[in-house]
C-alpha cells in the first residue's frame, strides 16, 4: 500500500546506548522531522499540531471557512506524515491542537476568539477541542486517514485534560470518527494537579499513556506563569511539590500497565531524567539537541541502579 513507497533505506542512526528507558524527540515543526529522525530516538514524544494550522495565519475556523475542510485535515496529515515516515516504524505521538486565544487572536479569524484575563486558565486544549467538535473532527479524521495510509506508528495524546470525564469525551469523539481506539494508542499530557491526582479513573477509562506535560504541570502547581518574567526565579520543575505528583503518577499508572513519559522542557534536564529513570517512567522525550546527552545520562543513571541492587 501506501506505506511501501515510503518505505526507503534511511541513513543509519548514530550508535546509541541501549537503555531500557525509552529516549524519544520533541518536534514543534514538520520540518524538522528528519532531523528529529537522525538523534536515533526511540520515537517522537510529542509533535506539536500548532505550527502546521498556526504557520498558515488563521484560526481553524478561518482556516476551514476560507479553504474548506478537506484542506484542512490535508495540512495535519501532510505535516505529521514528515514525522511518522522519517521514524517508521517508531512511534509518533501526535497532540491535538493546544494553543491559547491570544495566540489565535493574532491570526485572521482572531476577532472571534473570546477575550480571556487569563488564556491560560482559560479555552485551550481539550476544553476547546470538546466545545468546537465541528473542528476537532477534521483532527481525528486526519487521524484516520493516517491509519488507513498505513501509518500505524501513529498515536493520539489530548492535552490539558483534568479528569476522566475529558477522557471519556475525547474516547466517544474518536470512536465517533472510526478510530478503533482498541487497535490504537491513545493517551493524556498530565499537566495540571488535577490530572495527576484522577489519573487512576483515566486508566480505568482506557488510556494507554500519560505523558508530563511539567512547563504547565509547574505552572499550575506553583501557580507561577510561564510567560512572567518577574516569577521566572520561581519556576521550579523540581520543586518537591510537582515531583510528588510525578513520583505518584507513575506509581499509578504502573499499577494499571499505562505507559509513563515526558515531553515538558523538564525531560532535557540531567536531574529531572536521574528523577524520572528511578521513579521508573517508560521514556522521556527531549528537545532535539538534548536527546544525546539524555541518552547517556539514562544509561547512566540505569547502570547505577543495576549496581546498587547488586551491592
Ligand atoms: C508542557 O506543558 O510541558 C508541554 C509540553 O506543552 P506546551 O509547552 O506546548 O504547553
Ligand atoms: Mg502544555
């Protein structure tokens, strides 16, 4: 099918470290897949779907309106096609649209959005995905079309969710959409305390995965914004707080054979991969230029493990 025309002699990977953590990539823009590809990562932990409608200057809605739905989901499944066939048949984990509506305001089509005091508290993520399913639809239909290419490296993470009532809306969406959530994986960005602490209910619900999504999983935690400045000396992705609520994550999910992982900026730092690698997380995604160093600070960090259960 598909999926054979692609299927080409890639450049051999740089020798890596086996570890049994996975090491996986951030991609924020199609473009760089292939160099996302040549880390040798396990997969990608987190493709960003904002660049591919962002980069076009209008919102969704605008988007859809002026150029018709087809074309819409054609800019998804181009755009993650880059990722998931420089990587097959390593996995992609593609997250559904997540931007603010100041950053959709500045597009055309951005007089629409609401005017929010606080964006990030506010319509983003999956609480605007659930409230516009006219447009969320096209995204997982570009899912779809996806898996009917062949690229069934191909997963499906919703963020800022907060509990299993988000998780159950977004299963019914993509069941609705003829995603056989069975066959697929499919799971959640943590990155708020909430859903740390209801992550139990989500695995009950079927979730394969929850990934740490820790530059807003901190923010919300400490209550201090990303974006100020003036609070920039008090965000802390190690604070002791948003580490508790890592730590107990991964013991739940453990418990419920649901996959661990990180994407936040977090995932690049040596004390936060020593943290995680003995929480036991599955993997850790890290910024492109990161994924080496990563690398070797699992193995690192996995052979001192190994050495202490001997001693
Ligand atoms: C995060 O919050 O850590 C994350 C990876 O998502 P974003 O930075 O896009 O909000
Ligand atoms: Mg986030």
């Amino acid at each position: 099918g598909e999926r054979d025309a692609v299927e080409e002699v890639r450049p051999q990977a740089p020798v890596k470290p086996m570890t049994a953590t996975e090491v996986k990539v951030n991609v924020s823009i199609p473009e760089a897949a292939e160099r996302a590809a040549a880390t040798g990562a396990d997969g990608v932990g987190l493709l960003r779907l904002e660049h591919m409608i962002l980069s076009t200057n209008k919102t969704p809605e605008k988007y859809i309106a002026d150029h018709g739905e087809d074309a819409y989901i054609d800019e998804i499944v181009e755009g993650v096609r880059r990722s998931a066939d420089e990587f097959y048949p390593r996995p992609v984990r593609v997250r559904t649209l997540d931007a603010p509506t100041d950053e959709f305001r500045q597009l055309q089509g951005g007089g629409d959005e609401p005017d929010e005091h606080n964006p990030m508290l506010g319509y983003r993520g999956i609480r605007r995905s659930l409230d516009t399913p006219d447009v969320f639809v096209h995204e997982l239909e570009a899912f779809r079309r996806l898996y009917e290419m062949g690229y069934d490296n191909v997963e499906i993470m919703f963020p800022l969710v907060n509990d299993v009532e988000d998780v159950r809306a977004a299963r019914d969406l993509m069941e609705e959409a003829d995603i056989d959530i069975d066959k697929r994986s499919w799971g959640v960005m943590i990155e708020t305390p909430a859903s740390a602490l209801c992550v139990e209910e989500m695995a009950n619900a079927g979730i394969d995965f929850a990934s740490f999504g820790t530059n807003d999983l901190t923010q919300y935690t400490l209550a201090v914004d990303r974006n100020n400045g003036q609070v920039a000396d008090r965000f802390d992705e190690l604070h002791p707080a948003v580490l508790e609520l890592i730590g107990e994550t991964i013991e739940t999910c453990r418990e419920h054979d649901v996959e661990t992982s990180i994407c936040g900026q977090a995932g690049s730092k040596p004390e936060m991969v020593d943290f995680l690698v003995n929480e036991g997380v599955s993997s850790i995604s890290a910024n492109i230029d990161a994924v080496r160093d990563v690398q070797h600070e699992v193995k690192r960090v996995e052979q001192k493990l190994i050495l202490d259960t001997v001693r």
